[in-house]
C-alpha cells in the first residue's frame, strides 16, 4: 500500500496533491479510526444492542400484556352480556309472575264480588218477601175491615164472626194469587 501512495504522491505532483493527505495523516487518520472502532465495538456496541434487545422485550411484553387485557375485555364482555340476559330473563319472569298474580287477584275479586251481589240479592229478596208479607197483612186487617164495613151497609146488618173471617180468608187468597203472579 505503501508502494501504491509513493505511486500516487510522485505522479500526483500537481494540483491533484491537494486532494491526497500527507503519508503522516493517513497513519494517524488508521490509528485515530481504529482506536475509536475498538471504543464502539468493545463497549458502545453491546450497550446499543442490550438497549436495542430490552427495548424490543419491552415492546413485546407491552404487546402481550395489550393481548392478555384484550382477551380479559372479551371475558368481561361475555360476562357482561351473560348478565344483561339474565337479568332480562329475570325481568320477564318478574313480569309473568306479576301478571299471574294480577289475574288471580282480578279473578278472586270478581269471584268476591259477585258473592256479594248474590248475598245482597238473596237479602234484598229476603227483605222484599218479608215485605210482602208485612204488606199482606196489612192488606189483610185493612182489608178486612173494609169489607166489613162495605158488606155492612150493603147488607145493612152485621155479619157473624164466622162469616167475617171466612170472607176475609178468601178475598186474601185471591190477592195474594194476584200479587204472586205479578
């Protein structure tokens, strides 16, 4: 190498010159090279790769760990949704069971209801036939004492006891016959 520089610097007396270093800078520019590629090799090249490789374990421990809280998020989901149609089926059968019991109140209260319309039937016409018989007997003493009286200015004499309450007797039966079919 040393030839082809002596080559070089003989030739190269001109302007070129210029452009080629002196024989002493070349060495020290190959020393200076040299120390400072042994400086990066031997301890800035093994720290820029650790940093490089904790760097990319950091990264692919994020990524992982994005992974797992992914997959967590799709667990929580489904559960969440598993939940959600729990709780609707819960609602729905709340629903159905209240409306169950809405019916069978609904029921009974008709059911009451129309029990006391037949005690309040039954009572009205317990009170109408007492009623009844009340007006019937007041009928009967009225009654009675007209024809009484009427049979007397007809006949123009009192009529017997007997013969009083036999006619009383039977103008009642025909009333009441008459107020029955009515």
């Amino acid at each position: 190498m040393q030839n082809l520089y002596l080559l070089a610097a003989e030739e190269a007396e001109g302007p070129a010159a210029l452009l080629l270093p002196a024989k002493e800078e070349l060495i020290a520019g190959l020393v200076a090279f040299a120390i400072v590629f042994l400086f990066v090799w031997k301890w800035v090249w093994p720290s820029l790769t650790k940093t490089l490789e904790g760097r990319q374990s950091a990264i692919t421990g994020q990524m992982e760990q994005a992974e797992a809280a992914r997959v967590e998020a799709e667990k929580l989901l489904a559960d969440y949704q598993a939940q959600l149609a729990e709780a609707k089926a819960e609602a729905n059968r709340i629903l159905d069971e209240a409306r169950g019991q809405a019916d069978q109140m609904k029921a009974d209260i008709v059911a009451k209801a129309q029990a006391e319309a037949d005690q309040i039937r039954a009572k009205a016409r317990e009170e109408a036939q007492g009623e009844l018989a009340r007006a019937l007997a007041d009928a009967r003493s009225h009654v009675g004492e007209i024809s009484v009286e009427l049979a007397q200015k007809i006949v123009g004499k009192s009529l017997d006891a007997s013969a009083h309450q036999e006619l009383i007797n039977d103008f009642l039966a025909d009333l009441e016959l008459s107020l029955i079919h009515i």
